[in-house]
C-alpha cells in the first residue's frame, strides 16, 4: 500500500511541473501583457524598453518561465503587472472564501446524490426513480449560471412580495455579522444559494451514476452468492453491493473537482463573492497575466492534490489496485 | 446457417454498426411476420425456427425510435433551431429594434414599452431599451446553434483524427495523447477558456466555435482511442492485414465504421456542451460581444435590468436549458440505437 | 426406497422479457433422496439451473415468476414459505456452488471474512475467533495450502482452482443436507476440473450431503452421479439412475447427447452433432418439445401433435418422454466402456 501512495506522488510531480510550463507558455503566449502600454503614446521607446528589461519581458520563453518559478516559489507570487499589488495574500484570502463553499457543495452533493442513486437502484422503475431522473436530466441541462440566476430572481421577488429574506443574494457576510453563531448563521445565508447551484449538477450527475453502478453491482454473480448464503437482504445490499458500487465514484468526484472551480467562477461573479472565481475574473478583465497565471497555478495543485486523495482512497477501498 | 461477418462483402454499404451482430435471430416461429423490416430478406424457414436477416441500420432506427423521449427531442428541437434558422421570416420584431412613437412631430422613444411584461404582442416581454425579447431571443437560438453544430462537427474532426491515430499506433503516441488530455483535465475548462478568449479575439461565432472546438476535443479523442484500442485486436483486422491491406485502408474501411456509434453520441452531447459554453461565456462578457445576437447576453442585459424584471431572464435561460435537454435525450437515444455493446439500464 | 429429501413436483417457472414470456421450466418433477448424487444434465438454455435456484427464490421476482409447482424439503414447500424461513435455509440446510469462482465472490472482501459471514450468519451465538478457527479449517478440508495465511487474502489473490475450492468450503460451512453445484468445473482448466472434482467429492463424503450436480459435461455425471435428470427445453425426458441411463438410454435425446461426443477408440472421421437448434422458449411448437431434431420421430404425426408424458419404462425407476422409447430397444448406449471404468 505505502509503494502505491509513493508512486502516485511520484508521479504527480512531473505532471505538476508539466502543468506549470503549460500555464505559463499558454498565457504568455496569448496575450501581450505590455499591449496597453505599447499602445500609449506618452510612454517613450526608452521608457518602454526599461520597463521591459525589468520585468525580464525581453528574453526568450524559457528564461521568463525560470523567472517566474523563482518568482512564484520564493516571492509567493510576486505582484500584479498593473498595480504592483502582492499576489499571495489576496489569493490566500479568496481560496479560503472558495474552499468553504465549494467543499460544502462537494460534500452535499455526494451525499444527496449517492443516497438519492441507491435509492433509485433499489426502487427501479418506482414513481421516485422517474422523478428523480427526470430532475437529474433537467439538472444536466442547466447551465449554472442560469440557475444561479433562477434562484436570485426566486429569492428577490419573495423578498419584493412578501419582504421575507430568505436567503441573501450577494456578498459573503452582512456588513456586521456579529460573532460566533451569528456569524456562523449569516455566513450560511449568504452561500446557502451559491451552494445550492453548484450542488445541483452535482447531485444529478453523482445519483444518474450510483444508480447505474448500483445496478450494475446487483445483478452480478456476488450478490447471488451473499443471498444464497442466506444473508438479510439489507446487509447484502450495504456490505456487498453498496461496497462495491461507491468505488468508481470516488473517481468520478475526482475528475469533477476541477469542474467544481469552473462553476465557482460563474457563482462567485453572480453572487459577488470575494472568492477565487471573482478574483479571476477580474483579473482577466484587467488583462494582467501574473495573477492569472498564480491562479491557474494554485488551481491545478489543488486538483492534482485532490487526485492524489481521490487515488489513495481508491486503494484503500479497493484491494486490486493496490498491488499494481 | 452460417454467420459469415458481413464486414468482408463487397456489396454491403460499408457502413457497420458493430463487427460481431449480424444475423437476428428472433424468438417465436411464425410470429415474425409483422416485425419485418423493408429491404430485409427472409431465410430458411424450419418449424419454429425462423431466421431474419436484418439490415444495421433497419435495427438501428427500430431501437431509436423506441426512444420516445429521443423522437420527441428531435421533433422540438428542430422546431427550436428551425425557427432560429427562420428568425428573419419569423421574428416580429428585428434584433435592435426599439420602438418609436411620434410625439408632436419627432420621433422619440416609446417609453411605455420599456421593460414590459410578457404579453401578447411582446411573448417574452421587452428589455431596458424596449427591444423585443422574443425576437431576440430567436436571434439568439440561431447563433447558439451555429456555435453548437460547428464545434461538434470540429471537435469530432480533430478528437477522431488524433485519437484513432493514437489508438490504432499505439506505444509513444498514444502515451503522448493520454498525457495530453490528462494535463488539459487538471485544468477546469471554463477558466482555460475565458483566459483564452480574453487574449486571443473570440468575439465572432466562428472564432469562439473553433476556440471551444480546440479545447473540447479531448473527451472525442478519448473515445475514439479506447474504440481503435479494442478493434485493433480483433480477428478481421487480423485477417485484413494478412490479405495485404494498408493501415490506411484498415483504419477507414473497418474502424472507423465500427467506432461510428459512440462518436455519433459523444459529437451529440459535446453539441450540448459547447452551447452551454457559448451562453457562459456571452454571460460573463467574454464570448460573443455585440452587436451579434446571443443568448447568454440577453442574459446578461436581463439581470443588469434587474432581478423584479424576471422574464428577462427566464424565458431566454429556459429555452437554453430545453434545447440542451433535448440534445441529451436524442444523444441517449442515439446510444440505446447505435451502442448495443454498452449495457444501457433504461432511463 | 427411502423417503426423498426433496421432492419437486410440476414446477413451471416464467420470465417475461421484451419479446414475450419465455417458459423457462415447464412443468417438471423429480425427487433427490438422502446422500445420492443427482446429476441433472442438459444443453444451455434447458432450465436446469433455473429449477434448482428458483427453490431457493434467487430468480429475481420481476421479471421472472414461479407459475406453479411445489418443491417440498423436510416436510416444508419451498416455494410457498416466507422470505424469512427461505434464508434460514439458504446456506444453512441448502447450500449453492456457483460455476464462476472469479464473479461469485465479492472482490473487496477478504477470503476469510467470506466464509466467516457464511458461519455467522446462521450462528450468530458463536465467538469470533471460533468461527475464524473453524473458516480456517474448512479451508483446509477443501484444499487450500497455508489455510491461515488464505485466510487474510482477497480473491483476486487466489487461483481459479483455489477460489472454487473457497467456494465449496463456504457453502459446506453450516454441514447442509443438500449441496446444489451448478456447473462447478466449467469455468476451470480441465486440468483443474480433476483436482476439484475431488474436493467435491469429499466434501460430500464429509457431510453425507445429498448434492444435486448440474452440468452439461456427461464424464463429471459418469464420475459423480448415481442417478441422472435430463432435461430439454424446460421439460424433464429422462430420468433414472446412472448405470441404465449410460447403458440403455431411452430417449433420442439422451441417445443423441451420447452419440455427439468424440470417442477416443471408435474410428469416425466426422462427430455426429444432434442436427438443428434448441427451440425458441416462447412460443413452443405444440407435441414433443424434440421432435424437430429427432431421429426416431421422423415426421411422425403423434410427436408433432400430442406432447409425451413422462413414463416408466423397463422398470419403474427408468421414466422417459417419449412415444416411441421402445423402439430404442436393443440400443446400447455408446459409452458403456467408459461408464464401467469410472463409477
């Protein structure tokens, strides 16, 4: 078991600097971060030269790669082009904004949607096995951001009509939360929306495929032998058929992490959160690379990371792997 | 009865479904009358045992169609995209158009018509400037499925071309594509995408169609390369390499017939994705900029109108979100119809 | 003749599927007495493993359905008691052997911890370490080298051999009276099958376990069975013990089943397959379920028209369903050879 997590880190790491290479030459690549101020005309060619220099901008790729390494893992980050704002700190501040949420819809999701899969697979073909499919299938068409969207307009109008809050539509906390809690309570009303539209997709997705799995697993030749041993019916469903249908799951939640910051991105611009997907945003529309090239960063750790997770828990769950 | 596989005819359409089902043989003697299909030639008849030679396709559209889901979605859908199509002959109003009214003389924006509720001249009611919802709307379904159909038609290209090559090759290349698409996985698509378009010109369909098309690819190569993975080993090809045939040869008349199936489902649900795409992008204000219709901006514009104005962005969010449940219906209809190896649990 | 452990008596079992309702056993009857072996030979499809596991109630209920029919064990009906009484049976007084070892175990649970679920959960009184102890012996009553470092290993850690044998020892765990093996060395290399054919064998001699064998392998009925079942297309044809059945079969099927395997010392140049197809389960030709494929009938209008009862014939031991069974007179059955060496 230990040779197997070892290898799996070993493996990361290669990916991640791969990965890093791939950040950089993309985004460098694809825009002239200079572009504005090769535009302005009272910015002299010296000028323009010096500022250059000094941001290594003149060398070739490969250098500029080496800079920024040396840049992201001694000067965490460094600072923004435009603004000579220090990366790091922000970014810290927003990622634990993000992590709360984004883990909170995670975590619901699964558990709704394996409860609401096995469910399904036990009752086939019931009234709530349609239902929830055709939910599930509404939720795969849905964009988040509609959604999003759909939900503000729900909480909104009740507010206008019956001036009940119920939920808060923007911002991560009340201007004075109080604290313990009170704070705890407001900060719930303020991501109860965002996590309820990014948990949707989840919950569809993750029902649609324990139910399948479930399926799958209770009609195979070893739940046969569990029953003709003549065990109760619900422990051949929890300790062999559940078992062994949750496995491929954790790959699948794994795979989805990345997605999950992809639809934190559209929450956060809707709800106005000072999370990581507003921080990203606006750095893209100010067009600096640096803070776009530590968020892509910081992203692609956390998921590789979360693979890694996703991996060892496989082996834990399942014996087979574990002896590659 | 012999079952010679009908991939080394001459005379069949080429065109094969799966390598390994042929010959039907139905269950019941005498009760197959009815089920025959045209074009098909009966066999032998023996005393409960009748054989029917079915043609692929003939199987193929029965299975489909008993999708009633998936027949439905076609209809609606074509429907949507038609009157998309049409929006010129079928609009009331124009894209822009913002109403006028003469007041003493000049003409001067009807105000009245600002920010109206859903009615019968206006289905969707207006916006902030009075426009139309509906009609833009319709303006808007046009756009998304020109970005939709030319993605999946790109994607498939590009996911086909490398993945086969990289499945049927093997060694090196495939361990470089497999290394590929995983890089491209740790890294979630929207952010890749808005950074993309927001450096390079994304502005028009065509140009944000091939942009989702260059990232999308992926998950159609995937495919395609676990599809020429497994033929590859397969008896016929076998025996065609022994006949003398070239790879390429080998690739086009047997592989790539055989793996038709999945990729007709995986290029249908990567349509459904990229519109999905396309409205984010609009939404968030890096796609598809003014003044080409789209429906992510309507979406946009409706909230900045404000969340009371609620039909701004409902009517326009709910025809995406139908347009993208009917490509997922007809794109499982499609597996039920051409995957016959996938064990499918009816939905 | 003592009294019959198990007697199953016009057991008719159904599955509905798309293209109609499918009669997978229609209507048969037969008795296994204390300590025999019945082998129960057929062709796929025959039904034969469907009769055995519809007494336990492992047929999924949708979409197939036990029509009628009853299966009487220790003065119970089986197919008539609750859910509840069934599973204190199943292990327990009724044990199954499966034929896939690979499938049939639960990948991600160890060996021991298997065979312990066997024990524990019609003993739930007993301590866990006596029921370890006695998991580990079981194994090594079946076979196993290192029973106690087995113990601790999963499944695909196992041989194909050695997970059949954890299997046998799994479902002779609870000592049953009745073993049901379903086609135990199918899935296995024939070298393997040898070795597992005598673990079964002790096994039974361990528990004096009346075992019902199903196979399709007519060498594993010669070696093992004392009375044989032969079944086509859902429906008993002939029934008796193992020395009349080899040496005078009556009915062309059996004779056909016989013909259609290589014999090492006869000198054909071509094997004799019985002609045709099984026929379609869902709509059945009415008159003898065989009579497309049948040597003897010959067009004969009674097989085509009146379906044959199962009958005695030349004792009241030996039943056949055929019309003209006596015709078969005289016809020795070509295997004698090696039926004399084996039993």
């Amino acid at each position: 078991m230990l040779t197997y997590i070892i290898r799996r880190i070993l493996y990361s790491i290669p990916v991640l600097v791969a990965t890093s290479f791939l950040i950089f030459t993309f985004v460098s690549i694809s825009g002239d971060p200079l572009g504005r101020l090769r535009a302005n005309p009272n910015i002299t060619e010296q000028q323009f030269h010096s500022i250059e220099h000094s941001k290594n901008l003149d060398r070739p790729i490969v250098v500029r790669y080496g800079y920024w390494v040396k840049d992201a893992v001694t000067n965490q980050f460094g600072t923004t082009l435009f603004g000579q704002r220090k990366i790091w700190p922000d970014l810290k501040r927003v990622m634990g904004h993000t992590l709360q949420f984004v883990l909170t819809a995670i975590i619901l999701s699964v558990l709704i949607g394996v409860s609401i899969g096995v469910y399904s697979a036990l009752r086939q073909y019931s009234v709530f096995d349609y239902t929830t499919t055709t939910i599930s299938f509404i939720g795969f068409a849905t964009p988040v951001f509609w959604l999003a969207l759909m939900l503000q307009v729900v909480v909104v109008n009740i507010f206008l009509k019956w001036h009940v809050r119920v939920f808060y539509t923007s911002g991560l906390s009340s201007p004075f939360p109080g604290h313990g809690i009170h704070w705890f309570v407001d900060r719930v009303q303020h991501l109860a929306l965002p996590v309820i539209a990014l948990c949707i997709l989840g919950v569809a997705g993750y029902s649609r495929y324990m139910r399948a799995s479930m399926l799958e697993v209770l009609n195979s030749d070893f739940v046969r032998t569990a029953r003709a041993k003549g065990l109760i019916e619900r422990r051949v469903i929890m300790k062999h058929a559940f078992r062994n249908a949750l496995i491929p799951l954790i790959t699948l939640v794994a795979l989805d992490f990345g997605a999950i910051f992809a639809g934190a991105i559209v929450t956060e611009t809707i709800f106005t959160l000072d999370g990581m997907g507003f921080y990203f945003i606006n750095a893209l529309q100010a067009s600096d690379p640096y803070p776009v090239m530590a968020w892509l960063m910081v992203v692609a750790t956390m998921v590789i990371v979360f693979n890694l997770i996703a991996d060892i828990l496989y082996g834990v769950f399942d014996p087979r792997i574990r002896y590659d | 009865m012999t079952d010679q596989p009908r991939v080394h005819d001459p005379n069949a359409s080429g065109l094969i479904l799966g390598p390994d089902v042929n010959l039907d043989v139905p269950a019941g003697g005498g009760q197959m009358v009815d089920r025959a299909v045209p074009g098909d030639s009966a066999a032998q008849y023996e005393y409960g045992l009748e054989i029917e030679a079915r043609s692929q396709w003939g199987y193929a559209r029965r299975r489909f169609m008993r999708h009633r889901l998936a027949v439905a979605s076609v209809v609606v859908l074509a429907c949507i995209f038609g009157a998309g199509i049409f929006a010129n002959y079928i609009a009331p109003y124009s894209y822009k158009e913002i109403p006028y009214v003469t007041i003493a003389g000049t003409s001067v924006i009807d105000t009245s018509q600002i920010l109206a509720h859903p009615s019968r001249q206006h289905l969707f009611g207006t916006d902030s400037a009075g426009r139309d919802t509906f009609s833009r709307t319709l303006y808007g379904i046009r756009t998304s499925a020109r970005v939709g159909i030319f993605v999946g038609l790109l994607s498939t290209l590009i996911g086909t071309i490398i993945g086969g090559l990289a499945g049927f090759y093997g060694g090196w290349s495939d361990n470089l594509l497999m290394r590929m698409t995983d890089l491209f996985l740790t890294l979630p698509l929207l952010a890749v995408l808005l950074t993309a378009s927001k450096f390079l010109d994304s502005s028009t369909p065509t140009t944000l169609a091939i942009l989702i098309a260059c990232l999308i690819w992926t998950s159609i190569a995937r495919i395609v390369r676990g599809v020429f993975l497994s033929l590859r080993e397969k008896e016929y090809v076998e025996a065609a390499r022994a006949a003398g045939a070239g790879d390429l040869r080998i690739m086009l008349r047997h592989m790539i017939p055989n793996s038709v199936g999945p990729i007709v489902v995986a290029a249908t649900l990567t349509i459904g994705t990229a519109i999905a795409l396309e409205a984010t992008l609009s939404f968030l204000g890096f796609g598809i900029r003014p003044p080409t219709p789209a429906l992510g901006a309507l979406l946009d514009e409706g909230q900045e109108a404000g969340l009371d104005k609620w039909w701004l962005v409902t009517y326009p969010g709910l025809l995406i979100v139908l347009i993208i449940l009917c490509i997922n219906f007809i794109g499982d209809g499609l597996r039920d119809a051409l995957d016959p190896t996938q064990r499918r649990v009816r939905a | 003749m003592p009294e019959p452990l198990l007697s199953i008596r016009d057991l008719v079992v159904e599955f509905s599927t798309e293209d109609g309702v499918v009669q997978a056993v229609d209507g048969i009857s037969y008795d296994l007495y204390p300590g025999e072996t019945l082998g129960i030979v057929g062709e796929s499809g025959s039904g034969k493993s469907v009769s055995t596991m519809s007494l336990l109630g492992l047929i999924p209920q949708p979409p197939g359905k036990v029509v009628r029919g009853e299966a009487i064990f220790k003065g119970i009906d089986l197919l008539k008691i609750s859910k509840k009484e069934l599973r204190h049976i199943r292990g327990n007084e009724i044990a199954l052997i499966f034929q896939d070892p690979m499938t049939s175990l639960n990948p991600v649970l160890k060996i021991g911890a298997q065979i312990d679920e066997a024990i524990r959960t019609h003993h739930p009184e007993e301590k866990n370490d006596q029921i370890k102890e006695r998991s580990i012996e079981l194994l090594r009553t079946v076979g196993v080298p290192n029973p106690d470092r087995r113990y601790e290993q999963y499944p695909h850690e196992f041989s194909g051999g050695m997970r059949q044998r954890a299997m046998i020892a799994m479902s002779i765990a609870n000592s049953p009276s009745v073993l049901i093996a379903d086609e135990p060395t199918t899935a296995l290399d024939v070298t393997i099958q040898a070795q597992i054919l005598q673990v079964l064998k002790k096994a039974q001699d361990e528990t004096h376990a009346a075992t019902i064998l199903i196979t399709h392998d007519l060498g594993l009925i010669a070696e093992l069975a004392d009375r044989v079942v032969v079944m086509y297309a859902g429906k008993v044809v002939e029934l008796g013990d193992v020395h009349t059945i080899f040496e005078t079969p009556r009915h062309p099927y059996t004779v056909g089943l016989m013909e259609s395997l290589p014999k090492l010392n006869a000198d054909d140049d071509w094997l004799r397959p019985i002609p045709g197809q099984p026929p379609s389960l869902i709509s059945r030709p009415p008159g003898c379920p065989f009579h497309p494929r049948c040597f003897l009938s010959q067009g004969r209008l009674r097989c085509r028209e009146e379906e044959p009862p199962l009958r005695p014939i030349g004792g009241s031991s030996h039943l056949t369903a055929c019309h003209f069974a006596e015709e078969l007179e005289g016809h020795t059955g070509p295997l004698v050879e090696s039926v004399g060496a084996g039993v």
